[in-house]
C-alpha cells in the first residue's frame, strides 16, 4: 500500500510547514528528490487540481492535435471540426497502445497506428477495420459507444489549456478568479504568441513555485533587474512587490510609487517600441507576476505576456513550456522584431541556451539545479523561511500538503 505524505516526510516535518512563517520549516529533502513523493504527487495532487497543459496557439486549427505527459499519463489535446479543444486519454481502446504518437495538423481522424482503430475529432470510434474479418467490422456486436476515447475535463482560459484529472476540481472559473480579479483591465486577448520555446531542465518541479519571491532577484538575476530598484530594497529592507496569496494563486504585486525597473522593448530601446498592452477604459495597469497552482506562471507586463507552463517529468526532470504574447502587431510584425528580440534577451538570453545562465529563466533553471543536488543531504531537510521576502514560497507547500492529504 502506498505510504502516505506523513510517512514518507515525516509527522515533524509536515508539522513545522503549518506553523506560522516566523517558526515554520519548508518542505524536506524526500519531496524534492523521492520517487515515492513524486508518484504520490502523481496520485494525489495534479489529478485534483487544473494542470497547465498547453498554450491554445500550440493547435491553432481544426484537426491540430497533439500528445502531452502529466507525469507518466499520455493525453491527446485535439482541436475539433467546430475550433472547440478537447482533451483525451491517450491510450486505444482496442489493446491499449498510443493512439497520437506525435502533433500533426489537419487530422480529421484520431487512427491508432497499431490496428488502424480510428475515432473522430470529439472522441467516437468511427473504424475498427477487420476486425471480424470484414472490412468495416460489420458483423461484430462490439458495442461501440463504449469504446469512444476516454475523455478528460478539459478547460480553455485565454491562452492556456487546462485539463482536471479526476474530474471533481472546482470551476475553472473558479481556480483563475484571484488571477483574472488581479489583471481585470488588462487586455489579455488581445495579445498573441510572438515566441514558443520548451527548455528541460534536471530539477524537481516544486523549484518554480518555491521562486515566486524577489529576495534572489537581486544575486541571481543581478544585471538584468534595475540596481537602483534593488539597492533600495537592501537600504529599506522593502520588497519592491506585495506578495499576495489566495488559494491555489500566488503574486508578486508590483507596489506604488516603486523606481522603475529595467524594461525592454519600449520607448528609447528601440526605433519601434512594442506597442503596449490595451487596458480597459477606466481601469489602471497592474504589473504582476503570479503562479497558478501548480504548474503555470503569467507574467503580466506593460508590453508583454511571459508564462511557463511546467511539465514534470520525473523528481529531477521538469520540462518549462514557455510562451510569450504581445499586443496586436508586435507578435509578429517585422518592424517590431527588434523590440521582441530585446524581450527575449532578456527572458531566454542572447545564447537562448537553457545553461546560458545570461536570461532571467536560464538563470532560475541554474539555481533550481544546485537546490536539487542540495537537496539530497540530510541537512536539506531543515530550511526556514523569510516572513519578509517569502510568504508565497510558505503558501505554496501549505497547499501543496493540503490538497494531498484531502
Ligand atoms: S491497439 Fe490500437 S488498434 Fe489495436
């Protein structure tokens, strides 16, 4: 029988997480490095929840389907004849192989490459040749519609794709209300993907939303952020950001009145700035960075959208699937390929290597990997938190723990 998250911690650890800030301890060793953990993740967390799967500009037309992985689960994303996506279990109902081995565009069936079993876009079995000998399997009494592909909640927010394994999570609606009430005025269907890029990196996932704080920024990210930003909040001791924590939503919030940070794209970086982000009559621009439990991040900045959607793989593989918007024709018009290039430097590096460590998300992949070697030492298992800079990292294993031991 599989141990549970106190067995396999220990009662003292999961404890010390529920204390309040100043006296808690984080999340030990064993949930970052054990593939016990991890397969009780598997069991017990990504079902509940809305996983992040895929950007809705990965199938962007009718009969575009492609496989994804949640842990060790396949899953087919599909674009049906009406332009809806639909999610399924990627696995045949005949004798179980992979029914969608890689993307392809402009399917108008789902055919298993093992015995040619074949469903149409919304998951009914349409073929099954020879079956019972004939060519259309005529004679059989196989009842059919019991052997449609099996479906998986699936939910469409903006950009992004979200599947509900067990089928019981709340609403979607419901999961990104505290992220859709933070940007409420932001335009954000009015950006599209300007760039997409997947970069592995040999850490647990958990590292992206133990980050969701600023106090790295300053040594990890130094010479991309702005140092006045930053000497200041050494000299103050001020965060430029409020955390803010809501359920399965954390941000980083930036404050009134903050120096400017660092841009890129914009007004005196180049000869044509990106044009910034509508807002809403009325409404005031928030520039924000938040993680959905678990596994997408958005950034919402003046002139961009950067998110990552977190595939984990194994305790020490995760795969970042990374995406950035931006407004109307600074996606993709060529006179604002300098202004996106500056962007990008900034997010991915001049190298765009993951282990270039010279972008903002190479540089966090670096740091997630020595945590990760870290982690295997005993000593690993007592860490504290920051109540000043860290109140979003504490949040996050709480409800972590939470919905595991539900
Ligand atoms: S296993 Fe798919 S058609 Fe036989």
């Amino acid at each position: 029988m599989a141990r549970t998250v106190e067995q396999i911690l220990g009662k003292k650890a999961v404890a010390a997480i529920r204390k309040p800030i100043e006296k808690a301890g984080g999340l030990p060793g064993a949930a970052y490095t054990s593939q016990e953990f991890f397969d009780l993740e598997q069991a017990k967390f990504f079902p509940r929840t809305w996983m992040g799967i895929g950007f809705e500009a990965d199938i962007p037309n009718p009969g575009d389907a492609m496989p994804v992985m949640i842990g060790k689960l396949p899953i087919i994303l599909v674009r049906n004849k009406s332009g809806d996506i639909k999610a399924f279990h990627n696995v045949c109902r005949h004798r179980a192989a992979t029914v969608l081995t890689k993307p392809e565009k402009g399917l108008t069936t789902l055919t298993c490459p093992y015995h040619a079993w074949a469903w149409d876009l919304d998951g009914a079995l349409k073929a099954i040749p020879f079956f019972d000998g004939t060519k259309d399997g005529n004679r059989t009494d196989l009842n059919r519609c019991k052997l449609g592909l099996a479906p998986v909640r699936c939910a469409v927010w903006h950009h992004w794709i979200f599947v509900n394994l067990d089928g019981t999570a709340p609403p979607i609606e419901k999961h990104v209300a505290p992220l859709e009430n933070l940007v409420a005025g932001t335009e954000i269907g009015a950006t599209a993907m300007g760039k997409r890029q997947d970069w592995e990196f040999q850490a647990n996932w958990k590292f992206q939303n133990d980050n969701w704080e600023t106090y790295h920024h300053i040594w990890v990210h130094k010479g991309i952020f702005n140092k006045m930003s930053d000497d200041l909040e050494l000299k103050t001791g001020e965060p430029w950001t409020e955390t803010l924590q809501d359920g399965s939503f954390v941000t980083l919030k930036a404050r009134k009145g903050r120096p400017p940070r660092a841009k890129s794209g914009g007004k005196g970086d180049v000869k044509h700035p990106l044009p910034a982000i509508p807002v809403e009559a009325g409404a005031s621009r928030t520039v924000c960075t938040s993680v959905l439990f678990p596994n997408v991040t958005l950034t919402v900045t003046e002139n961009h959208l950067a998110s990552v959607i977190i595939d984990p793989l194994a305790p020490n593989r995760t795969v970042a699937k990374m995406g950035f918007f931006f407004a109307g024709k600074g996606a993709t018009g060529r006179n604002y390929a300098p202004a996106r290039k500056q962007v990008l430097d900034r997010w991915l590096g001049k190298s765009r290597k993951p282990d270039g460590r010279d972008g903002i998300r190479s540089q966090d992949f670096g740091i997630w990997e020595e945590q990760q070697i870290a982690r295997h030492s005993p000593v690993a298992d007592e860490v504290v938190f920051s109540p000043v800079w860290e109140r979003n990292v504490h949040h996050f294993q709480k409800q972590l723990l939470e919905t595991m031991q539900a």
